[in-house]
C-alpha cells in the first residue's frame, strides 16, 4: 500500500469516526426528548406505531467494588485493598455483597403486530 493510499484510508476512517459520533449524539438528543415526553405524560410505557418504548425504574443486584473499596476500604485506613494478602481475602469474601441501585432503564421494541 503507498503512503498516498494511507492517507487517503486514514482521512475516511477520521471522516467516519465525526460522522458516527455526529449520529450517536443527535440519537442520544432524540432518546432524551422521548424520555422527557414520557416523563411528562407519566407514562412508563409508549407504543407509537410499529414501537414499544419503555422508560422504568430498573433495579440492578450487583457489588459495587469501587464504591466498596472508596467508602469502607480508605474509612479505615487502607490505601490499597489487594496489596496485603488478609486484605485481598477480605475483600473476595466481601464481594459476594449485593449491593442494590437503582436506575432507570430506556428501550424501544419493535410491537408485536
């Protein structure tokens, strides 16, 4: 490959790169004024045509490690949880810890028709 077609490759590659992050920026602006047109008609559940949209409170069970180790792990005094062996054993042990978030959750469905 010459260095002319290079660049030409890498100046398309760049060209697309702008065109995608344009797009996901407009969809994320559009996903915003659905979930705002739903929250103000308090709905949680759309269906617009061919569509389903769904905007719920979604809670998740998972351990949060980095909020384990920044709020319990520093309160006490430890810098670095994984470097001592009694510490790392603690932490796998307390990893099986589920820890409970809250969020809500957007999707859009094609209807069954």
């Amino acid at each position: 490959m010459s260095k002319n077609e290079m660049i030409t490759m890498i100046e398309t590659m760049n060209n697309y790169d702008d065109l995608a992050s344009k797009a996901k920026a407009k969809a994320d602006a559009i996903r915003e004024a659905i979930k705002e047109e739903m929250v103000r008609q308090n709905t949680e559940e759309l269906v617009a045509g061919a569509y389903i949209v769904r905007f719920t409170n979604v809670i998740s069970n998972r351990f949060d490690s980095t909020t384990f180790k920044r709020q319990i792990l520093l309160d006490v005094g430890w810098t670095n949880a994984l470097q001592d062996r009694s510490r790392k054993i603690l932490f796998d042990v307390l990893r099986n810890i589920l820890i409970v978030s809250n969020g809500r959750g957007f999707i859009v469905s094609a209807a069954d028709l």
